[in-house]
C-alpha cells in the first residue's frame, strides 16, 4: 500500500524509466479499457416518436459514462503523479507532469464538441488537438521512458 501511495499520490520523489513505464501501464490499461467501453455503449441519435424519453438502459449508459468522465480524471492524475516522479528524477520541472494528459483531454473535447457545435466547428478543426496530443504523449514517452537520470548520487 505504502508502494501504491507513493507512485499514485504523491508528486514528491524519484523513480527510473522501468518503474515509470510498469507505473504507467495500470492507469493507461484501465483507461483505454474504460474507453473501448464508453465507446461501445455511446448513445447516438434517438427518435423520441418511437422510443421512450427515459427507460433503463438510457440511465444504465448515462450513469455509466458519468463514472467513466470521473475515473478519466482520478487515472489522469494518478498518471501525472507517476510522471512528476519522473521529471523530477531527470532534473525537470515536475509541472511538465500535466501536459499530456491535459493535451489529451483536450482532444477528447474537442472531439466531443465538434458534432455538437452545430457548423461552428469544422471538422478538420478537430485534428489540431489529436496531432498536438499524440506529439506530447511521444514526446513524454521518449523522455520519461529512455532518458537517462539526471539527478547526482548522494553520497
């Protein structure tokens, strides 16, 4: 427990690429795993002349994309925390931290936005974002992940 406290909620401290990347892999696991869910259940577009304005399954999925929008949050920043450890194990702000799980939340609403914006919001418009998250998830991942320690030994 001490070990889970540590990696997922606390910003202070160091760890090395290896427990970085293992550190990662339960938050990012959980999260696409929530995501191939919410995809599945989405709602699209209802014809209230034949179906019912509230039954079950409409709560059931609404309640269920609730949770995933909460636990996006808590993966988010269990991830930044991880992150932190590392920017600070390679003498960087720990604040660089945030950047891309922010960049990709960013994406996930401007991809949830642009089919509600009603033509205020092209569709190419929405490429910007992804191109700017995949860039920092790239750039995170071959910093934190192959970059060796930059902090001096204690002696």
């Amino acid at each position: 427990m001490a070990s889970f406290r540590f990696l997922y909620r606390d910003a202070e401290g160091t760890i090395g690429p290896g427990l970085w990347a293992r550190a990662s892999a339960a938050p990012v696991a959980i999260t696409l795993a929530l995501t191939a869910v919410a995809w599945a259940v989405a709602p699209g577009p209802r014809d209230l002349k034949t179906q019912p304005f509230i039954s079950a399954s409409i709560v059931a999925v609404h309640a269920y994309l609730l949770f995933y929008g909460f636990a996006l949050i808590v993966l988010a920043v269990a991830q930044y925390f991880v992150s932190a450890k590392r920017f600070n194990d390679l003498s960087m702000s720990p604040g660089w931290a945030g950047l891309a799980p922010f960049s990709i939340l960013l994406a996930g609403a401007a991809a949830w936005y642009q089919p509600r914006s009603e033509g205020l919001m092209p569709a190419w418009a929405v490429w910007p974002f992804y191109v700017l998250a995949v860039a920092t998830v790239v750039g995170n991942i071959a910093a934190l992940g192959f970059m060796k320690s930059q902090r001096t030994p204690r002696r």
